[in-house]
C-alpha cells in the first residue's frame, strides 16, 4: 500500500499550477476498469456456484443457491453504467434579462482563454462551480455554470469574480474530462453497498466491496485535492490571492449554516404557507446560533477526506496581495 501511495501522491505535482489531467484520467479509468473486474469477476464466481450446487440435496444447498443468484444479480446490475437524464440543477438565467451578470461572467472567462457557458443555472445553495448532467460516461453530457443565489448576498463584486475564476480555472485545465469516470465508480460503489444493507447474509463480500471503496477514496482525494490546488493557484493569480483568500473563508463560514438554516427553518415555514424573508431570518438565525466552527479548519468533505480551508489558503500565501476590488455587493449585478 506505501508502494500504491507513492505512486499516487508522484502525479500530484502540487505546486504545478496545471493539473496531469491525462495521468489523472489515466487513473480515473483504471479505478473503474477495476471494479468492473472486481464486480463482474464476483458475479461470475457467484454464478458458477449457484450453477454447480444441486439445491435438491439439502436446506443448505438451496441457501447457497438462492444467495449465490441474488448476490450476482445485485453485483452485475451495480456494476453497469446508466445513461443520466439531463436535469436543469436550478433556475435557468437569461443573458437578455441580467446583462451585467453575464458581462461579468464574459469578462472572466475571457481571462481564461475560454468560451462563456452556453447554460447558467441559480441555486438555492451556498457555491459557485461546474455541474455536469446527463449524458453517458461524460460523452453528451452537459457542463454548466450554477450561481448559488446566497453567495450573492454574500460576497462583493471582485469575491463572485474570484470564486467564478476558479470555475473557469477548471474548465481551462480540463478538470471536467476526469470527474465521470469518478462518478460511475463512486455511484456503481454506492449501488453495490446500498443493495447489499438489505440482506444480512452476504459474507465476505462487503469487506471485499469496502476495501476497494477505501482504495477508491484515496486515489479520488488525490485527484481532486490537486484540481482544487491548481484551479485556486489560478483564480488568486488572475483575482488577487487576498480577494480570493477573503471569499473562500466568507463562502465557507456561511456554508454550513445557511443549509442547516435552509433545511430546519425555511423549508418547514414555506411548507405551512409562509413566506418568510429568507436572508433577515438568516441573520437573526446566526445570531441565535452563536459562534460557529471557524472556517479556517472546516472541511468541505470531512468523510472523504477533502482539503480545510487552511490548506487551499496556505497554497496561495506566497503570491503578491493584488488589487483591492470592486466592493460592491454581488447581489447588485441583478436587475
């Protein structure tokens, strides 16, 4: 396993401020070439035991029958990638009806060298970044823009101009070619597992499952941990690594809070036909709250290991402080 970590951490290239998309592509394809092997060579060992065993001879026998043709029936259908029905993440924006967002958006993206997105998404959560709906293995699939309505209320002009920055970082390093292959393994693991917590009975095969899941989590951690290296390193170089630095620890101090906030107060009050002002009540939620979890050592993804705020700033401390921005409120891009 140290041999395996070595290998891993050698096509990190951390301080490269572009990302080996093809050696992580490379690696991408092989996790899911290797569950494909591990799934469907499980399957088959299955089904070879259920065909060889005469479930005449005993109670026993039968057992054996009967999991050996479930487990390979539940094992082949995880193991088989689905075509994904295009959904919209969110309300679709029109460039006639917000034209300064969308000149803002045209004006980094040309600091990047790339086309403005032909689809930009409003949700109700606290980010800014690429989704990719529909299509199979990542070929017809959709790379859109989603704008979290509340990073508007909470950011300046330069800070929605950072964080978009970043997004465009991603698509100028070609980060989306990888995150596929990732997903069909993450969601074929999630589908096996899932399955398998229904029946109590399954041996050995979930520590088999749970291994590779574990192998799985430590290539994909490298993997993004270095996107999200090269993307920041970008956007701080093209921004400011301070305005950049200031909207990261503001987009990660109120991410948590407003979903809690979203989620155990606004859904439940708009579910009983009110309407209540959505950003106020967040305000008097945070002080009602009292202090939080400093953003600093907040974790995007504490189960899968991802990188603290801390580090994603300490990667951008070296470069020089940059402009001072527009301090504006994003929210006044809309009309």
């Amino acid at each position: 396993m140290k041999v395996w970590r070595k290998r891993i951490i050698r096509f990190s290239f951390r301080d490269n401020p572009s990302s080996p998309v093809f050696a992580h592509t490379l690696l991408a394809m092989s996790l899911l070439g290797g569950y494909l092997v591990l799934g469907l060579g499980t399957a088959g060992v299955l089904a070879y035991v259920g065909l060889r065993t005469d479930s005449t001879r005993g109670p026993w026998h039968h057992l054996l029958v009967q999991f050996c043709g479930i487990a390979c029936a539940v094992i082949s259908a995880s193991t088989y990638p689905a075509w994904r029905r295009f959904v919209a993440p969110g309300s679709k924006l029109v460039r006639q009806d917000q034209p300064r967002l969308f000149e803002r958006i045209d004006r980094i993206a040309s600091l990047f060298g790339q086309q403005p997105p032909s689809e930009i998404y409003l949700a109700d959560d606290v980010d800014v970044g690429v989704c990719q709906e529909g299509g199979f293995m990542g070929f017809g699939a959709k790379n859109v823009i989603c704008l979290g309505l509340p990073v508007f209320h909470f950011l300046t002009v330069s800070q929605l101009d950072a964080v978009l920055a970043q997004t465009f970082a991603h698509f100028r390093g070609r980060h989306h070619r990888v995150w596929p292959w990732l997903r069909e393994t993450r969601d074929s693991l999630d589908v096996a597992k899932g399955m398998m917590n229904y029946y109590e009975k399954w041996m050995i095969l979930p520590l088999l499952f749970n291994w590779y899941e574990k192998l799985f989590t430590r290539v994909a951690r490298h993997i993004f941990g270095t996107q999200r290296f090269a993307a920041d390193r970008s956007a701080a170089v093209a921004i400011g690594p301070r305005i950049y630095g200031e909207a990261l620890l503001t987009i990660a101090r109120n991410q948590g809070a407003f979903t809690e906030y979203l989620y155990h107060e606004v859904r439940p009050a708009v579910g009983r036909g009110y309407h209540p002002p959505v950003m106020e009540g967040f305000n008097a939620f945070l002080a009602f709250a009292g202090p939080r979890q400093q953003p600093e050592k907040i974790r995007e993804d504490p189960e899968g290991g991802s990188l603290s705020v801390a580090d994603r700033l300490a990667a951008i401390r070296d470069l020089p402080a940059g402009p001072s921005g527009d301090p504006s409120p994003a929210i006044s891009l809309f009309k």
